[in-house]
C-alpha cells in the first residue's frame, strides 16, 4: 500500500482537493502525478484512545487496501480520509462508505477535467 506522507502533501490535499462526506469520514481527493493512488488518514485524538484511533486506521487501511484495486489504472489519485468522532464500525461499512465517496469524487475530478 502506497502512503501519502508529509505537510506538504497533505496540505496540497487540503487545499485543491474535493471533499466527499458520509457518516463519520470525510475524503479528499486530488489527482498526483503517479500512477497508483495514496492514502493518508487524519484520526485525531478526540476520536478516542489510542487503541481506538489505532483500530479504525487499521480497518480504514485495509478498505483502501480492498479498493484501490477497483480504481481507474493509469491515474493516481491522493486519498485524505478525516475522522469523526464515532463508535468502530465494521470493516465492511468502512468499505461501504469509502467505495461510494471514492467513485463519486473521481467522478467530479473527471467532470472538471472535461470541462477545463
């Protein structure tokens, strides 16, 4: 699994990328000149204890794990995922959640690039 890492890095997600939101995580999404996507996770610590946070970024990398080989190939993608506070869900609703912000936020970058 590729990892995004860095200020840098998460800041130009911050700043350019398109947010998508549902439940208890929001992704952002920005196109990189690579050809895999990467994930970074923002869990902070009023989400819950250590064990907590660590847990869900356990069950929120393997979604992405599961995932990203349904990605368009060719396009990478930077993946932000921000937590909210929430109780653990399973690694399947993660999946549920992530699948459908994922495809909607490429979608959006697709249309802005049609246009432009």
């Amino acid at each position: 699994m590729h990892r995004l890492r860095g200020k840098l890095a998460f800041n130009a997600v911050f700043d350019e990328g398109i947010r998508e939101s549902r439940g208890p995580i929001s992704i952002l999404t920005r196109p990189n000149s690579l050809d895999h996507p990467r994930l970074g996770l923002s869990v902070p610590r009023r989400v819950g204890s250590a064990p907590k946070r660590n847990r869900i970024k356990r069950l929120l990398r393997e979604s992405f794990r599961l995932l990203q080989h349904d990605l368009p190939r060719g396009r990478g993608y930077d993946l932000v995922i921000v937590v909210r506070p929430h109780p653990p869900l399973t690694l399947a609703e993660y999946q549920k959640l992530m699948s459908a912000m994922v495809v909607r936020s490429i979608q959006k970058w697709s249309a802005r690039e049609r246009s432009s």
